[in-house]
C-alpha cells in the first residue's frame, strides 16, 4: 500500500489490474476536498467523524493531512481556535451532520466573535428529503450557524467542492476573520461524476470555476494591502505634535503577525502602549514603555492609537477616549463611536512599517515632553507591580485564615503563578483562561512576551473552552519545534463542561497543565452579596439545606471539593491536589515536569469559595441582580446597590440611605457576613 492513498498517487494507479473507479466511487466530493485542503498547506485536522463525513475525513487522512479524533465536537473546534490563533494559519475541523453539528455551535460561534480563521466541514443529510423531517439526522448547517459564520454554504455536487472550499480559504482569512461553513451533503458523494455533463451540458467542463493555485505560491496566505499615504502622514504628523501619545495593541495586530513592525514603531517614536486578548505581547510585555492596561492618570493621555483592536464592551466601547487615530485592516472595526481624527485601513503590519518609514524619511523626533510622560508611565507601572505583589503576598500563607483552613486565595496563586512561569520558563508558556473568579485575579499579573501567549473566550465569556484550546495550542507549537508546557487555568465548571477532554491531550501526549480552580459550582461565592450564605433568596424548594425528591438542595453548587485530580489519572494523566499556599509552587513544579516529559497534569486547587470575581459587584452585575428586593439582599450586596445606583434617577428610596462603599472582593468574608 502507498504511502498516501492510490486515489491521490497517479503513478500507483498505474500498476492496478482495473481501472480506478469501476470498483470504488472515484472521484468523489471527499477527494475534491482533500486535494483543496492539501494544496492550501493543511497538515492537521480536529474533529468528530461520522456516516455523512466518512467520505471526507477518510480522504483527508489519505492523502497525508493528520486527523485527531475528540471526544465531543465542540472540544475540536475550541481546538481548531487556538490552533489558528497561535499559529496564524486557518485551522481545518469537522463534524458529522446532525448531532454532531449542533454539539459544535458554541464553538463556531466563539470562533466567530474572536475573528478566528476556521474551514469547519460538516455533513448534511440528502437533497431529496429536504423539509420533510423524516430521515436520519436531517439538519441544516447552513441555517443553524448562518448568523455565526463568515458564511455557510451548502454544497450539494461535487464539481463546486473545490472552487467553494477555495473561497472559504480566502475569506476565512480576509479581515474580519472568522470561520467559514462547508456543508457537505451526502448526496454530494452518491451524485456520480457523469452528471457534469449534464449541467449546461457539460458546457464549461470540470470544476468549471477553479483552477490550482490560484496565487502560486502565494495561494495559502491571507491578502493584505497598506493604509492610505496621506492619512499615513496626517497620522504620524500628530503623532509627533502631541506630548502624551498611548497605543492599544489588539488581536488585529496579532493576526497581521506585526510583532516585528510595532515593536520598531513604539521604541523609534516613543510610544507608550498596552496590549489586548490575543494582541497581549505582540509588543512583548517586558518592553519599557509597556503598562498594563490604561495608567491612573488617563485623562492626560492626548491621543490614544488603537491598533487592530475590538473596541467593546470590555473596553466600555472607548468611552472618555480622546483625540483617537484608529488602524484596523478592515472597515468593520473602525468604530464610529470614537472621536476619530484620522482612520487608518490596512494590515497593521504594512501600516506600521509605512509610519516608521515616514518618521525616518522626514528625520522626525518626539516632542520635549516625551520623555517626561515616559518616565511618568514608567513609574506607575513600578508602583502597579509593586502594589499587586504587595496585595498578593498579604493574602498568603501568612494571612490568619490561610493558616488556619485549608483552602487557597486565588490572588495568591495569580502572584505565584506567574513567579514561577518567570523563573522556569522566562515567562513564555502560553495560557489558557478559562476559570471566570480566577480569571479576574490572575491577568494583572500574568506577564506576555510572545503573540497570542494569552487565550480566552472573547466576548463569548463562556467557561469549557480552556480544555481543548490548550490542546489547539500545543499542536501549534509542536508544528514548529516548541515543546513549551502549555497552561490552562480551569474552573470546576469548565472541567465539568469539557474536562473529560483532557483524555486526547493524554492520547497524543501533549505538554499541558491543567490547573482547576475548585471552589464548588457556577461561581457560588456570588451567593454571599446576592442570596445568602444558603442560597435563601431562591425559592424554597431550592435552599441550601432543603430536602427536595429525598435529596438535600445546594443552592446553585454542587458536590464540594470534587477529585479531578483522580480523574485526570483514570484518564492517563498525571493528578495532584494542593490546599495549602506553602505546598503549592511544588505541585505546580510536578505538574510541569510531568508535562515536559509528555504526560498532561491536572493540579487540582481547593479555594476559598467566598472569593468572587470583582464583576459580582460591580455596575453591570448589579443591574442583573436589581429585582431582588432591598429587604431580601446581604450586606454586600446593599453595598453595592447603594454605592452604584443610589443616585437621583436610579434608585431614589436609596438616595437617603447613608453612603456605602462596594466591598473588596479580594476580602474574606467576616463572620458577621456569613450569617442568614
């Protein structure tokens, strides 16, 4: 048997003692496929298959392209994500028709809003019972993730597989990315080839809209083109006239690979910067004029320079910005809410070399002032670190109840963390975020020194992701001789979504560590400012404590303190539980090490299950949770409503009240909180 199979090998159909295709269906729209797939460069694909996708996942496998099975379709398009994030190129995944399409939504659609490049192939029942709902495992791609997509086309003869799977390459990648949807129905492998000859008669011969590399070599990479000359100039003119510039890196920086470009731009023009989601360290974060997020004192900043950023919800759509010069390589994401002088559309990275070429043409120096603002950033930056380690260290093994209970403060743990990814691995593993409370504490301190080194769910905010990204991460790297441990920070409740995933990274032996935060259930320490240490604001039936069908009720919790640490060792990983701040940077230290040597570990952490995530109390939270009575709420949660909407206008029976300040969230509860 050839190396590859005999569909694709011309000279091996040589030597067959019959022709190829009176015993077998070839051609077929599996092969189409997998002849596109390869010609674009592919060398990994992450899905389920099924009956409908046999076809093609056997003829992706056949020509060369590796497959990796998972266990749950949507684990293999979170997967796919982080492949395309970190390595840059489109990630190819599949999922049979039917189940196996709706199990992959949410992850389509995560792709979706983080502008992640992904050719997800699935299958689709036959043409000919359409609507009538009474075949196996009818469904319609095509509608179901229409509104999640770049676009979703459904594919039903085999001679527009290869010009549809060529577009979806080119488009996937076009600005805003995003994931492209081939629906393949079966009837695209029973249609026989002779039927060309039937359309238009056979008028315009086969695959009558595609040629091979259509680009040359070019063909796999995304197009790209430069920003306008004159809003070059207008752009760097002010620049150079204003004191207190501050740049914004984005995941549209990331994407245009402009590490190289940026890096140059800010040193030769001075530019102090921050870095957002998968833009964190396209300039490195160890940079002297980065600062995490936006100084104290961002009211002097005179012009802000968003570059390839998402400016939403968690940027509180740029409001209070001033003066702004946006770059973005697609019109879609320059934003008409910000006070925009001059906008800028082209690849980030061609935009910033035109700058630095202007700069250096024209001779231009910064202003007097800036080195002042400089040294100003500089300094709050320092105080920053100092205060977070400060804060952190206060609430270390030290601190009364830590020496006390057996539980951990996750502000620790974000300190030691990132201590030890420093002095191990000069901070350049990659990480996952999943785990919402810990995600709060952990990303001030969290230092980035290479492109998409910090993975998340984007606006998607979901929790489950981090499981099978890591694995997406780590087949990126291994592509290109990285063997760097990958981290994911884990919730319990991601584990419980995708945790049984981790048996791929244990099959394929990938480099992880999958550290769980477990503080038992969604989030229950919003229980203490929202319903009370039982859970007394729900109805009755669901109390903490209630006997309910002969089960005693925990609220919104579940079975405390579960072992995923014993699971991860049924599942062929390596399994380690930590209590205590002072045995923690060891088992950290094991699970890394197990990593390296191909084994993926799961360090399972008992936390403080009082601490929430600061966004429980804060303005937006505190609308959600604004029908529950006043008499009915927890001390904290009083404190919040007053101190955020006790305003004329708001809530005015709160006007009077005495003024109240929102709690800090990083605080153990008192004893006098706890109480009903």
């Amino acid at each position: 048997m050839s190396k590859i199979g005999i569909e694709f090998d011309k000279e091996a159909q040589k030597k067959l003692d019959y022709k190829l295709g009176t015993r077998e269906l070839y051609p077929n729209a599996g092969v189409h496929a997998a002849e596109v797939l390869k010609d674009h460069g592919v060398t990994i694909a992450f899905g389920v298959p099924g009956g409908h996708i046999w076809h093609i996942v056997d003829a992706i496998s056949r020509i060369g392209i590796k497959t990796v099975t998972f266990l749950h379709e949507q684990n293999a398009v979170y997967c796919g994500e982080a492949y395309s994030q970190v390595s840059g190129k489109p990630a190819v995944c599949y999922a049979t028709v039917g189940p196996g399409v709706a199990n992959a939504v949410s992850a389509v659609q995560q792709a979706n809003l983080s502008n992640s490049p992904i050719i997800f192939i699935c299958g689709g029942h036959e043409i000919e019972h359409d609507k009538l709902y009474n075949t196996i495992q009818e469904s319609y791609a095509t509608e179901l993730m229409g509104s999640i997509s770049k676009w979703a086309q459904r594919i039903t003869y085999p001679n527009t597989v290869k010009q549809f799977f060529t577009r979806a390459f080119k488009d996937a990648q076009a600005a805003p990315k995003g994931p492209v949807v081939m629906e393949m129905g079966i009837s695209c492998l029973f249609t026989q080839d002779e039927v060309k000859n039937k359309v238009w008669w056979g008028l315009w011969g086969d695959h009558a809209t595609w040629i091979p590399e259509w680009r040359g070599e070019d063909t796999t990479k995304p197009l790209t083109s430069g920003g306008n000359p004159e809003d070059i100039a207008r752009a760097v003119k002010r620049l150079y006239e204003v004191e207190k510039p501050f740049m914004i890196f984005g995941d549209g920086a990331t994407w245009a690979d402009a590490s190289k470009e940026l890096t140059e731009l800010v040193t030769l023009a001075k530019i102090p910067f921050t870095t957002r989601r998968i833009g964190r360290a396209v300039v490195s974060e160890k940079h002297d004029y980065y600062y995490r997020g936006l100084p104290p004192f961002r009211n002097e900043i005179e012009l802000m320079l968003p570059v390839g950023v998402k400016v939403g919800f968690f940027d509180g759509y740029g409001g209070g910005w001033p003066e702004t010069i946006q770059i973005s390589e697609t019109t879609n994401q320059i934003w008409t809410y910000v006070p925009t002088s001059t906008a800028i559309v082209g690849s980030p990275k061609v935009v910033a070399q035109q700058m630095i070429d202007y700069i250096k043409a024209n001779n231009l120096q910064p202003p007097p002032g800036r080195d002042e603002w400089l040294k100003k950033i500089q300094q709050a930056r320092a105080d920053a670190e100092k205060r977070r380690r400060d804060k952190a260290m206060y609430y270390g093994f030290e601190h009364p109840k830590y020496q006390k209970e057996n539980c951990m403060h996750h502000g620790y743990l974000s300190q030691a963390i990132a201590d030890y990814l420093e002095e191990k691995y000069e901070s350049k593993v990659r990480i996952m975020i999943d785990g919402y409370t810990m995600s709060d504490f952990v990303m001030p301190y969290i230092k980035a020194v290479r492109p998409a080194q910090v993975l998340s769910s984007s606006e998607q905010a979901g929790v489950g992701h981090g499981v099978a990204m890591a694995i997406g991460t780590a087949f990126a790297q291994m592509e290109i001789g990285d063997k760097t441990p990958v981290l994911a920070l884990m919730g319990d409740s991601g584990m419980g979504n995708a945790g049984l995933e981790i048996e791929t990274a244990a099959r394929y032996k990938l480099p992880i560590v999958y550290l769980v935060t477990e503080n038992n259930g969604w989030m229950p320490g919003m229980k203490y400012p929202w319903y009370g240490p039982n859970w007394d604001n729900l109805g009755e039936q669901d109390r903490m404590g209630t006997e309910w069908n002969g089960a005693v009720q925990l609220g919104q919790e579940r079975k405390p303190r579960v072992r995923w640490d014993k699971i991860a060792q049924e599942l062929g990983c390596y399994g380690e539980m930590v209590d205590r701040h002072e045995n923690f940077t060891a088992a950290l230290d094991r699970c890394f090490q197990a990593a390296e040597k191909g084994q993926p570990a799961v360090l399972n952490c008992f936390m403080d299950i009082h601490l929430v995530n600061k966004a429980v109390t804060s303005p937006v939270y505190c609308l959600m949770y604004a029908h529950l009575p006043w008499c009915d709420l927890p001390q904290r949660g009083k404190r919040a409503r007053r101190a955020i909407w006790g305003k004329p206008g708001k809530f005015d029976g709160l006007v009077d009240l005495p003024k109240m300040t929102t709690a800090d969230p990083w605080e153990p509860l008192t004893e006098d909180e706890m109480k009903p």
